[in-house]
C-alpha cells in the first residue's frame, strides 16, 4: 500500500502546528518520522489516523484519493496506530483484548472456543506464541502487550502501522524481537511509520527518513545515504555542536560511598564510590534493578543490608524527607507520573522541594519565591512565557528543566538521576547534559541511570552495570566498549 | 481573552451565579433583598459553610468525608453531656472541638496507615460515629444548659445586627483562604491532590497532610455542631445527617474538583452562600418544599455542566 500525504495543514486555535507538510510511505518500507518535540510529527500521524482532521491538503492510498474523517474509516483503509501509552484495558484477557468491539458471537452470547482458537493463531503468526489468549493483558510484559497490540492490528487487515516511541519501555532483548518481527512485516509489504527519538534504532531498522521542524517537512532521506550528523541538524535547523558537550573539571574528594546495599528483594551486594564533580553512569537492562538501587539511597525502599556514607557520614535514609534533608536529589524516571504535579504552575512545582526555604512560620513570601523561580528559570533556561502558566504546558525538555529546578533551589550533594533525557528531544538533551556538567563542575556528586548506552558511555566518569540486581561490572568509561558493557549487563561476562 | 484572564473568568463563575440568582430572587421578591433577609441567609448558610470549608482541603486532597454529620452529632451530645454534668460551658465547646477533630484523625489515620478508600473509611465512620451518638445520648435530644454564653455561641448576635454563627463562617474563611493560599501547608495540600507521587518523591509528607486535613474537616464539623446545638438549646443524636451531601454540593458548585488538586475556598464560600439564596429565594416565593429539592438538584448540575463545558 502506497500512501502519499501532501500539503497538510492542522492549526488548533490561532497555533499553526503543521504547514503544507508531505509524507510519502510505501508497502514494505519502514520509514522514521523524526522531528523535536512539537515539530508535528504527532499531530500528523493523528490526521493520517484519523483522530484528527487536517485544515487543508490531501491524503492518497494507491493513487487514490481518501478522506479519513474518523479512526473507524482510518482502520477501513488499512491503517493502525500502536500508540507509546499501550491501549489494552488489563483487567481483560488477551483474546478479549484482541476482539474487543467485533467479538465473535452467536445470538449475542460469545464463542469463546472459536476466539481462542483465532487468537492462538494469530498470535502464532507473528511468533509470539509464548503469549496465553487467556492470561490477563496486565499483567504481560510491556514488550508481550505491545505485540498483543500489533495482532490487533493485523488482525484488524491493517497494511500500515504507526509506532510511536515503541521502544521506549522495552527491555533490549525485547527490541529484538520487535525488530525481528518487523522486518517479517515489512517482508510481507506491510508500510510501518517508526515515530522515535532513538537515533541508533533509526539507523538499524529504517529505510527511509522524513524530518519534521516547527511543523513543517524539511526534507525525506535515504537511511543509507544519511548520517547522525545531517539528521540532527535537518531536526534542529542549526549545528547543536557536540552531541554531548565536554566536561573538564575533575572530580575531587569522594562524596557517597555505598558498600553492600540491598533492598528486600531488587537488589544486592551493591558497592560504589562516588566523587564530587564525578558522574557514575548506571547501565543495566530494564528490569536489572538500576532505578531501585536510587530509590533504596532516596528512602523510597527499605534498606535491608549494607551502609551508605556521605561525606564520611552515615546516612539513615528511612524517608524521601530525611534524603533531602542529608543533601540528596532525585530526577525520578517518568517526570508525569513521579516528577510533576502537572496541575500546578511552573513555580509551585519549581519550589516544591524547598518551599520552606521560602516561608517563615510556614507562611510562603510571595516575593522571595518568585525571585528564587525567576532565577531558576534563568540558570536552567527553562523556556516559558510565565512562571504561572500550567507546567503540562511545556515541551517535554522544558518540563524535564522544571524537575532539575525542584531540586537545584538549594544545591544537592549528591544528584540521583533515572533517565534525565527520556522523551526529551535532541535539542533539550543537550541543555540537560550542559546542566549536568555545571552541577558536577560545582562539585555535586551525580550517579546517573540510563538505558541509552552512548549517553551512559559519553557522560560517565565510571560506568557501574547491573545484571539481575548484582553489579556485574564497573568501568572506566575512558577505557570501556559498548560490546563490554553489554556484556557485563546480559551476565554474560564477569568483569569486575 | 488571554488564558488567564479566561481561567479568572472560570474561577470567578461560582460568584457570578450567586450575583445572577441573587438579583433574579430581588426582582421576583421584595422580601429578598433587605439587611435583615440577607443576614439570615448567610446565618443559615454558615453550618454548611464551616463544614465545607474543611471538606474542601478533603476534596482537594482527592478524598471525601463522608462522617461529617455523624461528627457533628456526636461532639454535640458529647458537649451537652459535659454541660449538662457540671462542666463550664467553653471548656466543653473547647473539648468538644478537639474531640471533633480526633475523630477526624481516626478517619486520617484509617486513610493514611490502612491504605483505605476515604470513601469506604468515612462511610463506616459515619455509621460508627452515629451509632455512638445514639448510645452517649440515649436515643433522645439533650436539652436545656442555662447558660447564656453558650447560647451566645450559635444564637447571638454582635451589635446588634450580625449573627454570630455568620462572624465565625467569616473569620473561618479568612483562615482556610490564608490557609490554602499563602502556607507551606495549603501548597503541600494541593500538591498531594495533585499528583501523590511526585510529591512524597519531593519531600512532601504526605501522610502527616492527610492526618492534619481530616482532622482539621472534624474540628470543622464539631464546631458546626457547637453553632446548632447552641441555636437550638439542644443537642440531637440525629443532628447533622445529609449534611456531608450539602457540604460536597458547595464544594463542588465552588470549582473544586473532586479528583483533588484544584480548588479554593472563596469558591466553597460561594456554593454555600448559592445554595442558601436558593432556598431562602424558593421559601419567600412560596414553592413547595418538594419543588425546592428538585429545583436544587438541576442548579447543581447545570452549575457542575457549565463548568466543565468551560474548561475544555
């Protein structure tokens, strides 16, 4: 199936999001669509979809010429969207899900028999047969629901598939299969729109490439003809210089240092030194117990073994409240759900940590907090026209600057952070690493968790990796490779 | 409009209802818009309003108390008891106040520690606390303290002219304004309301907020309770049921979402002060008290569908 979109327009309100944009996809091709947060590449994908409906421009499939005014005829023309916020209802079975909305029936009352034996094969098909149609969809695996998803889609004749970010949540051996499964579609002349900010994915899996900025087409490529270099500047219409900008101080004294930490069930025997001005990269696959390793030093989960020294004190870390009070910050992993009251302005979530820095008898002085806001937004650049204004109002980097501005009102000793670049487009990753490099320039000791192996390897001092809750490696990041990094986080190797 | 004159606009709804009813009511009535009718409305309307103000930080927080009737009955028998046993009358409105608010912090404590549904806590607080009243009273009212500053509290008035329960409304409301709005505390009640998570992770304690706010909703409702027994010259073990029902309308007809977060007081205040109008405007124009309910029923839900119609 070819389809061709051209001239789209989309404005809501008086903000023109997307002006005359072409994209042009054919069956058997895999093509990214890329762009910064806010460059359109959702709002296209919602016209061409269906939930949308463009101002102007016009949509064609095989030549021909289509009006895609709901999902309903979206889905009649052979076109799925597997969303990043995976759409299954969990407390429903997998077969349920599959056939939710055309479940087959006699006199209204369901034949489970024939949807079991449908979905077995269709799950079958895609080579997921692992997955029971009679386990609950909640509790899958994110990389098993997603390809519940996908069945659903085929099953539904899709001949394009829109995935966005579909990687975000999976585990790397999940990826795997995902591209393996998508390379079986594409061979099958299925078109899939690949909607990620994964550079390294992009080049993997995809054919083609359109670039989206402030929502306009800046231009279509050939995967093999392109390179990092020309995407990115296609991306941001500008050189963003290093990718990830240099650190040159070096680090000092040694700040927190962790020997034999466990939690009740993550994590265990976990020993680390971190120094001011360092960065300690955590790499690990998902799952491995990275992010419990920061939540156990954040009083967040209970400790069961081991000491944690800062500055050469021992820490009690029984509560959040009592790690704040020591000097330690946490940028939590998802900024909406753990990061952000998104209800709340700019400055209320800026001052949430600090707020009684900024009241006397627990009485807020509104002055003294807009002046601490006022400089925060300046420090971090956080682009806002109002410190007022909603804080779900931002792009992801700016809201992402927002939770480093929570924490920085008073200067930690130690930062923890859970993916501080996810969902954050290339532009904003790069402010973000330059605020990192500031905070360990002043000495604050950073222990950072990613699933991004070139972020990890270019930002770290010393890269610490874990494996099913044991510490399989710790590296120079000077002197490791990605292939023994990935080695120590698949258990394959025993470094250390 | 910029976005946020349009959300002043939206916030300042409640109040342009209660202007726009209010001058309806004055062209309909010439009883309605005297000193004197005014005054007791607003006394009439400042038993549901103590009791909605602290609904508000509870419905703020995401939750709802479901007990504050039964708490009102309760720490009324509980304060004629006192009285009526010899106690000087302030110190057992005094203890009766705290006593309100202790039973509000065995519902926060349900809440919080148990990890309980607020509905389904206060629902059985509610049940309890009514039961108690039964048995403290004897299944029948306590009248008769002979005591003039008692009567003072819900029954007098200050020169004259303003009644008393109308002054403590006030100075309550300036207190939950101030509250809410300008302490550490109001913004940690938000931020809980708002998103738990983020705010346990940023240090908020949100377990100490949700004691503190339901109990302060308990004080809040004893002291309702202290205006009525007062007003009355009796306590009633059947005091105060359905009233959790008109505190959660004026909150709600105030602005505040019921899935926490978003809300202010002034808001509650109005959506009191809209639902006495209504039904002192209804009982001057002589509509029948089974009209007046469902009259009452179809401005709630208009006010709470204008509401969201705006916010989309």
């Amino acid at each position: 199936m070819n389809v061709v979109m051209q001239g789209i327009s989309k404005a809501f309100g008086p903000v023109r999001v997307l002006e005359e944009v072409d994209f042009a996809i054919a069956g058997g091709e895999i093509h990214a669509l890329m762009g910064e947060n806010g460059a359109g590449k959702s709002t296209l994908m919602k016209i061409l979809s269906g939930v949308y409906r463009s101002d102007g421009g016009s949509i064609r499939i095989d030549g021909q010429p289509v009006e895609i005014r709901s999902t309903r005829q979206a889905e009649a023309c052979g076109i799925a969207i597997i969303h990043q916020e995976l759409n299954l209802i969990p407390q429903l079975s997998v077969m349920e899900n599959l056939f939710l909305g055309r479940e087959p029936s006699r006199f209204g009352v369901i034949d489970s028999a024939r949807m079991r034996r449908e979905a077995s094969a269709q799950l079958a098909a895609l080579g997921a047969d692992n997955i029971d149609p009679e386990a609950e969809a909640g509790l899958l695996s994110i990389g098993q629901q997603q390809m519940v998803e996908i069945a659903k889609a085929l099953a539904m004749n899709a001949r394009l598939l829109i995935m966005d970010e579909p990687t975000a949540a999976l585990t790397e051996r999940e990826i795997d299969t995902l591209f393996g499964l998508m390379q079986a579609l594409k061979a099958r002349g299925v078109a899939i729109v690949y909607v990620s900010h994964r550079m390294e994915e992009i080049f993997r899996i995809c054919d083609k490439i359109s670039v989206l900025r402030d929502g306009r087409f800046v231009g279509e490529r050939v995967i093999a003809r392109t390179d990092f270099d020309e995407v990115v500047r296609m991306m941001v219409g500008r050189e963003i210089g290093d990718r990830f900008p240099r650190r040159t101080a070096a680090p000092g004294a040694v700040r927190l240092q962790v020997t034999g930490l466990a939690d009740a069930q993550h994590v265990r025997d976990i020993s680390f030194e971190v120094r001011a001005g360092e960065v300690l990269g955590v790499a690990g696959l998902m799952g491995a117990g990275r992010s419990e390793i920061l939540k156990t030093l954040f009083g967040l989960n209970r400790r069961c073994a081991g000491a944690v020294l800062l500055d050469g004190v021992a820490l009690e870390l029984d509560s959040p409240g009592a790690a704040i009070a020591a000097g330690l910050a946490f940028v939590t992993e998802d900024r909406k759900s753990q990061g952000l009251v998104l209800g709340m302005s700019v400055r209320e979530n800026a001052t949430l940590v600090h707020l009684p820095q900024y009241a006397r008898l627990g009485v807020v002085s509104d002055a003294a907090e807009q002046q601490a806001v006022a400089g925060l937004i300046e420090q971090l650049r956080i682009r806002t026209r109002d410190a007022e204004l909603e804080v779900k109002s931002l792009s992801g980097g700016n809201q992402q600057k927002v939770v480093f501005a929570k924490w920085l009102a008073q200067p930690p000793k130690v930062l923890l952070l859970d993916e501080p670049t996810r969902g954050v487009d290339v532009g904003g990753k790069a402010e973000i690493y330059h605020i990192i490099n500031q905070l360990a320039a002043a000495g604050v000791a950073i222990v950072m968790v990613s699933s991004e192996l070139p972020e990890v390897m270019a930002m770290s001092n010393r890269i610490l990796v874990i494996h099913e809750g044991r510490q399989t490696g710790l590296f120079e990041a000077a002197s490791a490779t990605q292939e023994s990094i990935m080695a120590a986080a698949t258990g394959t190797a025993h470094a250390a | 409009m910029t976005p946020k004159q349009k959300a002043t606009l939206q916030r300042l709804g409640p109040f342009i209802a209660l202007v726009l009813v209010s001058v309806g009511l004055a062209v309909l009535s010439p009883d309605f818009l005297t000193v004197a009718n005014l005054l007791n409305v607003m006394r009439q309307v400042s038993i549901n309003a103590l009791i909605a103000f602290g609904m508000t930080l509870v419905i703020l927080l995401g939750g709802i108390d479901l007990s504050v009737g039964s708490i009102l009955a309760l720490s009324s028998v509980a304060i004629a008891t006192l009285i009526q046993a010899g106690f000087n009358p302030l110190l057992a409105t005094l203890l009766g106040v705290v006593g309100g608010g202790l039973m509000g912090l065995f519902n926060g404590l349900v809440i919080s520690k148990g990890k309980v549904a607020p509905f389904i806590a206060t629902l059985a607080s509610m049940t309890i606390l009514r039961g108690l009243a039964l048995v403290v009273s004897g299944g029948s009212p306590i009248t008769g303290f002979d005591s003039d500053l008692f009567s003072m509290l819900g029954g007098g008035y200050v020169a004259g002219l303003v009644p008393i329960p109308v002054v403590w409304m006030l100075i309550m409301f300036g207190l939950f304004a101030f509250l809410l709005k300008k302490t550490v505390f109001g913004r940690h009640v938000y931020a809980t309301g708002g998103n738990e998570e983020a705010a346990r992770l940023s240090g908020v304690k949100v377990d100490q907020i949700k004691l503190w706010v339901y109990t302060l909703s308990g004080a809040m409702s004893a002291m309702a309770g202290v205006v009525l027994t007062s007003r009355l010259n009796s306590a009633q073990p059947t005091a105060g049921s359905g009233y959790e029902l008109d505190a959660i309308a004026a909150v709600v007809l105030g602005g505040t979402s019921l899935t926490g977060g978003r809300g202010w007081i002034f808001g509650t205040l109005m959506g009191a002060l809209l639902i006495g109008v209504l039904n002192n405007g209804l009982n001057l124009l002589g509509v029948s008290s089974f009209y007046q309910q469902v009259i009452k029923g179809v401005v709630i839900l208009l006010a709470v569908l204008i509401d969201r119609s705006g916010k989309k």
